[in-house]
C-alpha cells in the first residue's frame, strides 16, 4: 500500500493552525434538547435506528435508517471504524469510615497505576486505601488537570487484578442514561477487539455484521482504526471559549495501511467522532500515539470527507467537531431532527453528512 503523500506536521497532535481558527464562544453550540428526546435504552435491532442524511445547503435532509448506509457508499469509499472496545471502569468503593466514594478508572498507566476521577474527590485525602469488594484502591495526588487522581489498585496477592476488575467494575454509562441497561453488550460495537475506552464510540454500536458485509459488497472497502475513549471525548466544555478548553490525551493508534488505503480512496467516510479524530491525529503526526487534537470550527479536515455521527450534547466538543464539519447548518440539521422525532445522544438515531467544504 502507497504510504499517505500528506505532509504531516511536527508539532504535536493538539488543533493545527490555532492562531487561524476563528473565535468561538461556547454558547454558539447551544440547542434546545428536551429530556425526552434523550433516548434511554438501545432499539432491539442495531441497525434499525434512523438515519437524517444531510443533502446540502437549501436541500431538505433525507430521513432513511442506519441499514440503508450501504445504498450511500460504493466502490472508491473507504469505510472506517474505531474498533477500541469498553472496559468496565465504574467502582462503587468505600472508605474506612463507610462513606461511599465513586471511582472511574480512566487510564492504566502501569500494573497497577491508573489515573481515575474519584468523587467526592475533596472528601478523600492522598493515602485513603478504599475497599470496592475484593479490590483496594489507594488515593494519590491529583493531577495537574485538576480533575483526576493517581490511583493504586490492589488485589490479594497472585490475583489477577484485570480479573477481579471484570467482576467487580462497572460499565460506565453516561449520566444522562438513568435506565439499567439490560445487556451489557448493547454498549459495544461488534467489532471491538482492542479494549482501552470507558466510553463506547457510540456511532458504530448502529452496525451489524450483516451491514458490514452489505458495504463491502457494494465496493467499499472497509477498515478499522483505535482510539481509546476516555476524558478527551466525553469531558463536558466549560470555558466561555472554545479557545480556553483544554482537550485531555487519549491513546489512538492508526497503521500505515490505513493511511495509504484512505489516501488512495475517492472518499473517507469516517464512523463516529473518535474515528475522525484518530484520522485526522494521524496525518499531523505520523509516529503519534497520544492525542489530545481539539477539532472545533474553521479546522482543516485533510483526510475525512463524510460522517456518520450520532446527535450530541449541546456545548461539547463532539458538537464543536460537528459544527466544524458541516458549518453552521449543523442547526439546521438538528431542528429537523427535532421536529421529526429522532432520538438523541448515546443509545438515539444517527445522521449521515460530508464535510461543509466537499
């Protein structure tokens, strides 16, 4: 496979071009979203879910369903997935004087080190040893951020710790789903092969094996890309600015291949805001590992030409990367999702766009 002819940057994978990028206050990507478009509980059959597809300016958007994505590709596409698959991170512990204390594990930094959002954080001193069932997990220092911790897990000695995690963690859905999720596996993409992320790439859990296979029928070519979900995607903006928010790293790893075959390929459609990430990360740093890239309006998208996305938060930075990749008509997009009835956020619809400038 050719190598990718874009020239990638030297600097590191945060927002190219910043002093280029136009300002941005945070409530421009605010939208009305009633709680009871936020979809609870997945549909029974992935690929049901609807699909808006976005037909361009002035054009009314067409109102399909996920199983319909193989009549929007052919040959030429390249169809690409985040394969990082959801680790149970979510631990109900408590300290010594029974009080109980929150901890999600974000990142394993070694054997037995991980950074981790502990809360109430200001109600656990550095050296607290919490007992969540047959773990321990002893409290360090918080770090720099100002919004995680180092923390120590143990388990009894010549204990898997991974093991005993699997037991006795919890998949970390997001707060907004207040509904007991009744297959674990629902919050999964069917090809996930890496684990790494606490937060599912919510755009693929639309795909069957079946649909899969239907695109590559059709002459695209499928392939899959990793980026770990952790604080970078799923952390809320609170800065006034999109300017003043601080993007956290994450893990993402693309191969040569893959860059060749989308270099090669008359058009990149990217599964879900990760994937776009761990793309777009790639060509700027060919020898990344870590990116903490910050896609907002007026960023130069090299590699992805469409996507296929779910309906986001108002202000986070999942609709900031919208925002910058189908301009402002994002609102209109969304009005009519509205209207019409979509489901929203995680477990909601999904909507098909290219970029505002292809």
């Amino acid at each position: 496979m050719a190598q990718p002819a874009w020239p990638p940057s030297r600097c590191s994978c945060s927002t190219a071009d910043v002093d280029t990028l136009p300002v941005v206050e945070l409530h421009d990507l605010d939208y009305p979203l009633p709680p009871e478009a936020i979809a609870q509980r997945p549909l029974d059959i992935r690929d049901a879910s609807r699909l808006l597809v976005d037909r361009g300016p002035r054009q009314t958007p067409q109102d399909l369903h996920v199983h319909d994505l193989a009549t929007l590709v052919g040959p030429g596409d390249v169809v690409v997935v985040n394969s990082s698959r959801v680790v149970p991170a979510r631990l109900t512990a408590h300290k010594p004087t029974g009080g109980a204390v929150e901890v999600l594990l974000v990142e394993q930094l070694g054997d037995a080190t991980w950074t981790a959002m502990v809360r109430p954080s200001r109600r656990v001193p550095v050296g607290t040893t919490l007992r969540a069932g047959r773990l321990s997990v002893v409290v360090g220092e918080t770090a720099s951020d100002g919004r995680t911790r180092t923390v120590e897990v143990r388990a009894a000695a010549g204990v898997d710790v991974r093991e005993v995690l699997a037991g006795e963690a919890e998949v970390a859905l997001p707060p907004y789903i207040t509904e007991p999720l009744a297959d674990a596996g629902r919050y999964q993409t069917v090809y996930a092969d890496r684990a790494g992320s606490v937060a599912a790439p919510t755009a693929g859990l639309h795909l069957t094996a079946e649909l899969l296979a239907s695109i590559e029928h059709t002459g695209a070519e499928v392939c899959s890309v990793d980026l770990a979900v952790g604080l970078g995607t799923f952390l809320p903006v609170t800065a006034p600015r999109l300017d003043d928010h601080v993007m956290h790293h994450e893990r993402f790893s693309v191969s040569p291949e893959v860059l060749g075959a989308c270099e090669e390929a008359d058009r990149v459609v990217a599964i879900g805001t990760t994937t776009v990430r761990a793309l777009e990360s790639a060509v700027r740093d060919e020898h990344g590992e870590r990116t903490d890239l910050f896609i907002r309006p007026g960023f130069d998208f090299r590699v992805v030409d469409a996507l296929l996305t779910n309906f986001h938060q108002p202000r986070s930075t999942l609709l900031a990367l919208l925002a910058a990749f189908v301009g402002p008509r994002w609102r209109e997009l969304y009005e009519h999702a509205l209207g019409s009835d979509y489901r929203f956020l995680s477990f909601g619809d999904a909507m098909f766009v290219p970029t505002r400038d292809r």
